[in-house]
C-alpha cells in the first residue's frame, strides 16, 4: 500500500525592514518607504491595501517617535507580506520604551490627540501590543488582503 505524498504549497514571504530615528521626520520617511516596498511588491498606490497600510504606518511610527522615544535610539519598522495559506500584510513598529504601552481609549470629540489608535483598530484585522527583548516594545497590526 502506497501514501500519498504531502503536496507542497508554495509561500511567497516578502519582509522589508529598516530602522528610523525617533523624530517626525523618520516617521515621514516610514511611511513613504513603506508604500514603495508595498507598490514593489504589488500592492499598488491607492489601494485600499496601501491606504490602509499607509495609515496604520503613519500612526504607528507617529506614536514611536513621540511616545516612545528615548533620546538617541531609533524606532524599527517591519512589513511582512505572505501570501499562503492566505494573504496578509504584517506592520509591525518596534521602541525601546517599555512602560508606555499604547491602548485605544474612548472616542472623545473634542480631544486634540488620542485618536491614532482608533484609525489603527477601525482598519487593521486585527493588532497586538508584544514584548521586545531586551528593551521595548513592538505594536504588531495585521491586514488581510
């Protein structure tokens, strides 16, 4: 009696990552360089995918370099593209500050900050708060495409 062989399925994984300093201006270049690699990879400007992704970019690395900035360390951007067994898109963004963990607070009008999260939680799948070791944090925000 013969087994059937394990048919294997090809997974294309596609990751970009890069380091920023912790100031606006590396937030900024982040995002634009985000949505090159995203266009490299065939997720093209204007799609809902790198809309999405450009927000989530923004917000993420926005709230690196502000909240969780310590002078003098940069802040980590990584995007992950697989496309077996179905398609996601990773963003994670990574700090060296581990006391200040983001969370989504209430909706609040007239508040001048605070809402960042909010766009991060209404377009991403699904995002996550992670240890990094040694020091750090990374907010992980997944899209399925």
């Amino acid at each position: 009696m013969t087994t059937p062989q394990a048919q294997e399925v090809p997974v294309t994984v596609r990751v970009f990552s890069q380091r920023f300093s912790s100031t606006p201006r590396g937030a900024r270049l982040s995002r634009h360089l985000a949505l090159y690699e995203l266009d490299r990879w065939g997720i093209g400007y204007g799609t809902f995918a790198s809309d999405a992704a450009a927000h989530i970019v923004a917000e993420l690395a926005a709230n690196a370099a502000t909240h969780g900035r310590i002078p003098g360390r940069d802040f980590e951007l990584t995007l992950t593209y697989a496309s077996e067994p179905f398609t996601i898109l990773r963003i994670e963004v990574a700090d060296t500050r581990s006391e200040r963990r983001p969370e989504v607070a209430p909706f609040e009008p007239s508040a001048e900050f605070g809402r960042g999260l909010l766009i991060v939680d209404a377009l991403a799948s699904r995002w996550e708060v992670l240890d990094r070791h040694p020091l750090g944090k990374t907010v992980r925000a997944e899209l399925d495409l």
